[in-house]
C-alpha cells in the first residue's frame, strides 16, 4: 500500500518587508506604476499586495489558503511569484499558469526556484522534486526548463529577466519596447529641464515656455529617450492639453523646446545612443529569432525611420554586428578596446572584466555577445562583475552583494557557455573582492587592513579570495591576484 503524503503548501509563504524579486523587478522594468492594475496570483499574506497599495497603486489578490474568498481579477499585471515550484503535480502547475496567463492584460512575472539557489541535501526525493522536514514540497527548476514550460502553456515566447523570473507579454508591441529598454541600460544623456540662462533676445520665447513647461519637458524627455523628436500622440493628454488650451501647435512647442532646453549636442547624442540600441537590440532578436521582431510597436518605428531611413537598412547594420561575434580576435581586440577606455579592465588572461553597470557602455558587438549569454541565463537581479571570454566562448558573471561594502561579497557565479548553449550556476562561492576600479576607490593600507579582518572573520585562506584589479592608477589595467601584488 502506498504512503500516503499530505503537502503543506501554505507554509511555504513567507512574511515580507519589502517587496519579492519579481514585483522588484517588475518595479524597475517600468511595467508598475500608479496607473498600473496588478493583480498577483497565490499572494500569500498579501504583503506585496499592501506595500503597493501604500504607494496608491491598485493591486489585488488571490490565495487558495490566505485569501480563497477573493475573486480573480483581471489586470494589466499578473504576478505568479514562487507559486509552480510549491506545487507537487504537474497538471495542477499547467492549470495555475493557464489561469494566471487568462487574467493577464499585459504582461505576467512567473518567477520559481532553480537548481543551485539551495542545497537540496537531506531533503526527501517527491514526484519531480522534494519533500521537506516543514511538509512542504519543492521542485528546483532548470531556467530552460521554466522557458519551455511556459511557452508550452501559453503559446507565447516568455522573456528571460534574471535567473528563474520570466515576463510574458500580451503583445509584441510591449515585448519589443521591454526589450529595447532594458537593453540601453537607462538613459545616458542628462536633461535640464530648466529653462537656459535669460538673453535679451530669448526673453519673449522664455517667457512662453513658461506658458507650457509640461509639454516642453517630456518633448525634451522624448527626445532624449529615443534620439527624436515625438509625435504628437506621444506625449500625455495632459500635455496635449496643455497645448490646446494655449492654442501651441506641436512644431512651435519643439522649437520652443530647442531653444530652451534640448541643445543640438544633447539631440545627436541621443541620436548616436538610440542607433546604437537599435542595432543591438536587432542583431540579438535576429540571433534569437524573437517571434515579437516581426511586430514593432508605432514608437519603435518611428524610430528606425528617423534614424536608419527603414527596416532593411537597419538590418543589414545589424547583421555586422552578428559577423562579429564569429569573429573571435575581433572581439578579442574590442576586449582591449574597452580595457584602454577605461570601460572595464583585462585579467591575466586578456579576459575584459566590468562592472555590470557599464555594460550598455561596451561596443556593439560586445554588447550583442552579453545579450547572447544573458538569454540563456537570465540578467543578474543585483549587482554583479562580468568577465568576458570570447575565445573560449564563454561568460561568467559574479554576482555581488554590496558593492558599498570595504571588501563586497561575491556570494555566486554564473558560467554560460556559448559553444555548448549551457548554463552553470554556483551558490557555494562566497568570496572576497577587492575594491576595484569598476567600483571605485583608492586602494589604501586601511581597507586592505579591513578585507584581512573580514578575511579572518569569514575563516578564507589568501588563496580563496577572488583575485582582484589594481586602482586606475596602474596604467597596466591589469588584473592582480594576492600573490603578484
């Protein structure tokens, strides 16, 4: 006979002070906002939903054990955070994805745990997954594995965010600009939305920007963002209306705009910044095969008509960039290119190391080689160092724990290799690094006084720690262990 197994999924909820991964994520992606509806399926005790709320956003929940009463409600966000990997049938994990996907508008966060985020060692083997000491049953997915159940339950191509979180897109339209986005790594060009300095000659057209300071900041806001002027369905009815009720045409509101506040330097910028997303962000769903490529949102094409003339020219630069990645001394030499501009620093090896946050500052190609890797793992949630190998075709991401930190913590590693189109993923790694020069930071007697205390605290050998980059006063750019400092 049997054993018969009574699962406690309700007590895998947790008690939260601020807000989970995905909704973090969804946060920072721009896809919440106050005029946003969320709606966040298998909400536990409802602390996401109340921290939302308490920034006046409408969020609402369902819960089989905390909240069963409440009804399903469509919303423009559905969130179904940490809820597959708590179910121990399959066919019930199909029916909580298919009723998550039905009440989603615009985009669902699906978020599990994987393989490697926690030892599995102890644990009692259950169906696909294990049994804990609470009653509670886990499954560690693979990320690829998450990829393919989704598209198998909604038919749709999910997009890979960070490990074990996928957004899933209503339309193409959204999914390309998400991409797009995400891709610039935030807006380069810095805006003053104040007026110039008054001359004599300006003082009248001054004065009238005052008359339509709304419209005037997001034309400048637009163009900044995407390297040209808007259209006049871009900007907010409030702005809109702005300009009607002082009867300001669009064209007068952007010259007004260009005399004032966006300066030819800021718009070729912009241009120049723009043209170059454009091109990675093709290159990489051309790569990929993206199935949402085909059918750009009326922004996007906007803007490859403003800055490549068409599609097809766009295109055929993108491939470049593709050629590129084949090449593998070209990347070598972009690698070194990067090290002398400072963008990052080479290791031993000639292996280029930055900062996670200067990678939308690397060349094209560069940039197309990360989008490559990061599609089959998932970006990085925190803060992180990437190590580019083109010859051995691969990457490896750390992942840091407080870069403020006298000594940050590497607390995992990411390998993904290109060749072999694999993921390695390790959690056991907590390391010591450095202050290095992605950080910044001068390498003083004190803090290395401080990193040999946390050396001996965390009881790590000289060998154990992560080797480290020598300040931005090595003119080498090299990167040191220990021993050859």
């Amino acid at each position: 006979m049997s054993e018969s197994i009574t699962v406690h999924r309700h007590r895998t909820a947790m008690v939260r002070y601020a807000l989970s991964q995905p909704m973090s994520l969804l946060v920072r992606h721009g896809l919440i906002s106050q005029a946003t509806t969320v709606f966040d399926y298998g909400c536990g005790q409802g602390d996401d939903m109340r921290a939302l709320e308490a920034q006046g956003i409408s969020a609402k929940g369902w819960d089989p054990h905390f909240a069963p009463d409440r009804a399903l409600a469509a919303a423009e966000v559905v969130n179904l955070g940490f809820v597959l990997n708590v179910i121990e049938d399959d066919a019930e994990r199909r029916h909580a994805l298919k009723r998550a996907w039905q009440l989603t508008e615009k985009v669902l966060a699906v978020a599990v745990m994987v393989v490697g985020q926690v030892a599995v060692d102890g644990l009692r083997p259950y169906r696909d997954g294990y049994l804990t000491s609470r009653g509670t049953f886990q499954k560690y997915f693979q990320h690829a594995e998450l990829r393919a159940f989704i598209g198998s339950v909604t038919g749709a191509e999910p997009v890979s965010v960070t490990t074990g979180i996928y957004f899933v897109f209503r339309r193409a339209e959204d999914e390309q600009e998400f991409l797009l986005d995400r891709g610039r790594g935030g807006d380069r060009v810095a805006i003053n939305i104040q007026p110039r300095e008054r001359r004599s000659t300006t003082t009248v057209r001054i004065e009238f920007a005052e008359r339509i300071p709304t419209a005037i900041a997001e034309i400048a806001q637009i163009a900044v963002h995407r390297g040209r002027l808007p259209a006049q369905e871009e900007l907010t009815q409030v702005a809109r209306d702005e300009l009607a009720n002082v009867r300001v045409s669009l064209p007068r509101a952007v010259e007004c705009c260009r005399r004032t506040i966006l300066t030819d330097e800021m718009l070729e910028k912009a241009s120049a910044q723009r043209r170059e997303d454009l091109l990675v962000h093709n290159a990489l769903c051309l790569l990929n095969r993206s199935r949402s490529f085909q059918n750009p949102g009326p922004a996007i094409i906007r803007d490859v008509r403003a800055l490549f003339g068409n599609q097809r020219m766009l295109s055929d630069q993108a491939a470049k960039y593709l050629f590129a990645l084949s090449d593998l001394e070209a990347l070598h030499k972009l690698n070194l290119g990067a090290a002398s501009k400072k963008i990052g620093v080479l290791d031993e090896k000639e292996r280029l190391v930055i900062a996670g946050a200067r990678v939308s500052d690397l060349p094209g190609p560069l940039r197309c080689y990360f989008g490559c890797a990061t599609y089959l793992s998932g970006e990085p949630d925190r803060a992180f160092i990437a190590r580019f190998d083109p010859r051995r075709r691969l990457l490896k991401i750390f992942s840091v724990e407080d870069e403020r930190a006298a000594s940050p913590a590497i607390s995992s590693t990411t390998v993904v290799d290109l060749r072999r189109q694999k993921v390695f993923t390790n959690p056991e790694s907590l390391r010591l690094l450095r202050k290095i020069d992605v950080f910044g930071g001068p390498d003083t007697p004190s803090r290395r006084k401080r990193e040999r205390a946390l050396q001996r605290q965390l009881g790590q050998s000289e060998q154990q720690i992560f080797a480290s980059i020598v300040s931005n006063h090595d003119s080498a750019h090299r990167l040191q262990t220990p021993q050859q400092r």
